[in-house]
C-alpha cells in the first residue's frame, strides 16, 4: 500500500503578519509523522476566499488528506467555509443540528447572525466524537479544523486514530566530519539505497557534531541496510554516540 | 504605490517529517514585517525539484518578492538550483568567482564534486555584502538563502535595507466580551472601514482578556479613525488596558 499524504492549510492574517507565531501546523507535522502519514506540503494564506479555494483545490487533489487550520469562528474574517464552497462549487446551507446546539449553547444571548456559525458547505460530514463538544467538519479529503491552538489539537487527537497507518522508521548518525567531505559517499549511499530518505544536517553552532545523518523508510530492513553502509563508509572515530539531540 | 508583496518557500525533508523544526519562515515574517513588506503565502515543500520549480513559478509570478530557505548545501539532497532551472527554464554553469572562492576554502582537500557548488543558475546575480563570507544570489525577484537558521538570519540582514518600503501602523484593543456578542459589530466596523485590516482573536486559556482586536494599515489617519469607531462600539468597561501581551 502506498503511503498515505498529507498536506496542511493555514489560513490567517495574523500568521503571515506576524501577530501570532504558528503553532498548528508545529503541533500537526509531530502527530502525523507519529501516525505514518508523509507529510508533503504546508501552505499559510491570507483570510482570503479566492487563496483559499485555488489552493484548496490543488491540495486535495494531490494528497490523501488535506488538514485546515483556522477561519472558522463567528466573525467577518473568517471565511474559510466560503473557500471550501468555492473550491468543490457547492454552498453553504443551514444545519439543523448546529443550529440547535447553538441555540442552546447561546439561550436568549443569540442573535440571528449567530446562526452562520451553523452553516456548512452542502456535502460535508460532520464527525460527532464523545469527548467533543462541537462536531469536526470534512469535506471529501479536508478536515477542517479551528485555529485556537488548544481546539485544534483537541479536535485532531480526537479524530487521529482513522489515520493511523504503518509507522516510519527511523536511524541518525552524528559525525564530526565536515559536510563537504562525505557529500560524495552520501550521494552514493543514496544511488545504493534508493528507496531509503537520506538526509544530511549540518549544525554550524554545535560542540557534539557537525552533521547529522538521518536514514528513513517504512522499510525497517532497508534502513538497517543503509545503516550498515553509511557506518562502512564514514571514518569511525569521528562518529559521534548521541542517543538524542534536542533541536533550539 | 503598492505595498510590495512577498512570499517565503522553505526546502526540506527536515521539515515536514518533523527531524528539525521550522526557524526561518518563524524570523522571517517578523522581519519582512518590519520593512514594511506583505508577507502574502508561505509554502513548505520537501527536496524534489519538480515540487520546488513549479511552486516557485507560481509564487515568483503573483508576487513582489519571494525568499527561499534551504536546499543549497553539497549534498545529494540539496537540489534548490536545479528546482529554480527548472521552474525559469535556465541551467547551471560554473560561477569562476565562486570557484577561486572554493578552491582557497577547501585547498588540497578540494574534491572536484565540491565544484558543483560553484554551479549558479544562468542569469542569476549574486549580491557581494562586506559582512558575508559568500554572496546571496537571486534570480530575477527570488532571493535564495540557505537553511542553516544562522547563516539565513546573517544573509537576510545583510541584504534587507534594499526591500525597506512604508511601515504598517497597528492597533490593537483587548476586551472581556465574548467574540460572539461583538462579532456584528466587527462586521459592520469592517465595512466602514475598508482600507483597514481588522482582525478579531479569540483566546481561551486568559484571564486578562478573551477577544483581541487588532487594527492595521499603511494610512495611519485611518487606522486612528477605525480606533476610534471601535471604541465607542465596545462597552467601555469591558475594554482592557494591555500594552502588550506576549504570545505563546
């Protein structure tokens, strides 16, 4: 079975102005990688319908899953629900049960305008999960979810066991030679282990190590095979045993 | 004139698989912020050349200026020019200056595959600064950094004096109503209120305020005037005085 992919959507003004650091795609790349799921695109845009709708589209045609972040609060700049009408060409329509959950949540406080809140894109599903309050959204392959850092995590732990699939694994060396010297032997590993994701991270600031040498696939037995070559190829007093380095 | 736009294009398998977390884009916005500049679309992609050629064609048609992070390194991994060949339908050819710079770095320990990074895209330019050890290059409106967060930071500051246009002027008021109640009244601001950005944040984990308004243009005087009809449509007490809070 082929991978599965995914792609994350950010929408928000007070992302690309700076306003509020990023934190839901940061929290999203960790629990898809820990699902199995590749990663392959992060695209922020402004709150603007028409980015919303042209990337929309291109994202969910590309990859398994599309995962939103942000838009979809009560007021006039969120507008994400009027990207996914305008991405797949259907419209918004009032949803019974929202509505009424709103008419709760709200009591006599409600004002007509409230009621957008309950208006979804015609041919969405809504994901009711026991430990949520407000249902998740999807349309096809885009699940859509809050910007409110806390709301997105919660909604996407609550939904995240349907994607789980089979888990990467994982090898990293840390050498002490410079990142020019073994460019050669590393093209060669790879042209050796074609279906092994080998990548080379220098570190400029770093007493431990000046590169760190990841090899990666689904394919335990691929891994330990490049493994085993990479450890050949590179001078052995200069590999460094560091079990884990923690990332600034 | 129109304020300039920008869009940033981080390079790296590192990055959406979770190996390393994203620091460039997170500089950038406040530094392109800072000049002035409207950070427009931000896009992660991993270390595949046609990914890489057909984003940056997009992104170097819709916008001003576009910064790309990582990719440049000697590896087999780092393959960023061969994405802007791609994507500007140019090739490499051996830069002689670059290569002199090559051969005094390494001396005797020179291979011939490190020559390749003195391989440039035909027709880009290269940006000599007194602080930098080696030049930026940029092809037409894309400038391209490395992903080392420290030589990113160095490159960009040593070039960013010549992207410096207008300053943004915002404002922002934090209140203890709920978004609900004055997500009508921030609709009708909007509307009245055209040239401004007005952006409305909700917060759930704080105690000093639960909606933060924010107020933004290039045109000071009506940023001052959409203030000011912000403020008589809030209750007053409800209104907090907060200099500036700091986001997590």
């Amino acid at each position: 079975m082929d991978t599965p992919t995914a792609a994350i959507l950010v929408i928000g003004d007070e992302i690309l102005s700076g306003k509020t650091p990023e934190a839901n795609a940061r929290f999203l790349i960790a629990a898809l990688r820990n699902l199995g799921i590749k990663l392959r695109r992060i695209v922020v845009v402004p709150d603007e319908i028409p980015e919303i709708a042209q990337t929309l589209r291109e994202l969910a045609t590309a990859f398994t899953y599309v995962f939103t972040s942000g838009g979809v609060g009560p007021t006039h700049d969120d507008v994400t629900l009027k990207g996914i009408c305008q991405a797949f060409d259907t419209q918004l329509e009032r949803q019974p049960e929202i509505e009424a959950m709103l008419r709760e949540y709200l009591g006599p406080q409600l004002q007509e305008s409230h009621l957008r809140m309950a208006d979804v894109p015609q041919g969405a599903t809504l994901i009711y999960q026991p430990d949520l309050r407000w249902p998740v959204m999807c349309y096809q392959n885009v699940y859509i979810l809050p910007g409110i850092p806390e709301l997105f995590r919660q909604n996407f732990l609550a939904i995240q066991e349907r994607f789980r699939t089979t888990a990467f694994c994982l090898q990293q060396i840390y050498t002490l030679e410079d990142e020019f010297m073994i460019a050669e032997q590393l093209h060669q590993l790879a042209a050796n282990h074609p279906t092994v994701n080998i990548g080379s991270y220098p570190s400029l600031n770093r007493q431990e190590y000046r590169v760190k040498i990841t090899l990666e696939s689904k394919d335990e037995p691929a891994v330990m095979a490049a493994l085993a070559d990479l450890q050949s190829l590179l001078n052995p007093e200069l590999i460094v045993s560091l079990p884990e380095v923690t990332e600034n």
